[in-house]
C-alpha cells in the first residue's frame, strides 16, 4: 500500500511543476451489451464508482481539469456526468460522438482545438484509442518512474485508468513523442 501512496505523492509533486497537463482516460465499467446498440451501454454500478472514485483522486492530486471532452456514447457521458459531479462547475464540458468513433484522430482534434489558457485536459473516450494515443504521444526516452507509466501505459487500459501525461507547451502544440508520461493511475490502486 505504501508503493502506492508514495506513487500518488510522487505525481502529485511532478504535476505542480508541469504546466501543461492531460489525462487520458477510458470509460468505467460497463455492461456487457445492449440491445440499442454499442453507443447505448451504460455504466454498472461498479462503473459509476470506479468514475467518482478516480475524480477524487484527481482532485486530491490538484488535477481538476479546466476542460473535459467526452465521447458523446452514453457509457462515456455517464463517466464524465459522475466526475463532474466531484469536480462541480469549474470545469467546461464538451461531449463529441467522434471521440466515440473517429479514434486517434479525434482524439488529437481535442489537443488541437484547446485554448492555450486550458492547463489541464481530461479527455474521456475508449479503448483502444486512450492507450495507442498515451503510448503515440509520450516520450520513449523516458527514465525511472515515468518509464514506468509508459510501460504500464502499453499493456492497456482497464476501465476507469488514466494516463496522466505532461508538457512544458500548450496541447495545441502536442506531436509525436512530446509528452512526459507521468503516470498511469487505475481504480484498484487509488480506491
């Protein structure tokens, strides 16, 4: 238990000296199917803890987003409806259906489109999009703990982990292998 916590106050001393932050994070658990479709699986009961769960530990780390996108499938919506909740009103909201289904690319239009004065992103969305981009966008150099993360990073991700990355340049800014990967945080191991 103690690995954990010392690596929580690990990341929580890195963000503080990161000026730009992103949190990719893939949806909490859901139900096996749906009738309706794809799109249209909900959150279990475990889901919506396993997303409260990790918006504490976010916010507890000082990583409350100023700005979320979120695919618009329901799985996704409910994830980031129930972190909101945690977070209240400070940060923006925006929900696309092509964070659902445009994959890597939708996902870096999210970095692109983020104003310059938005320090910290969450992008909620899917597999196995969150892990390709985690993986597309950090540092293969990377040394000590955030080699690490980026080892982690490149197993997956189950539902409700998030990978936290870091730049010294706005998102907009963001390319192949720019990023610090700080940290990949899954609910087993922040509950």
């Amino acid at each position: 238990m103690g690995s954990a916590q010392d690596n929580l106050a690990r990341l929580e001393a890195a963000v503080k000296d990161t000026p730009y932050v992103l949190m990719l994070m893939r949806h909490g658990k859901t139900e096996p199917y749906s009738t309706n479709g794809d799109a249209t699986r909900e959150l279990t009961d475990t889901g919506r803890k396993q997303a409260k769960a990790m918006a504490k530990t976010l916010e507890s780390l000082g990583l409350v987003p100023n700005v979320v996108a979120s695919s618009a499938a329901k799985r996704a919506r409910q994830t980031t409806d129930r972190m909101l909740k945690v977070f209240g009103d400070g940060p923006d909201a925006r929900y696309h259906m092509d964070l659902y289904d445009g994959g890597m690319q939708a996902l870096l239009d999210e970095l692109v489109h983020t104003k310059e004065s938005d320090h910290k992103l969450l992008i909620v969305c899917h597999e196995p999009t969150v892990s390709i981009a985690a993986q597309w966008l950090s540092d293969p150099d990377a040394q000590g703990a955030e080699a690490t993360a980026l080892s982690e990073m490149s197993i997956g991700f189950s539902p409700a982990s998030v990978a936290v990355l870091g730049g010294s340049e706005p998102f907009a800014q963001w390319s192949l292998h720019h990023a610090a990967p700080l940290a990949l945080l899954r609910p087993g191991n922040v509950e």
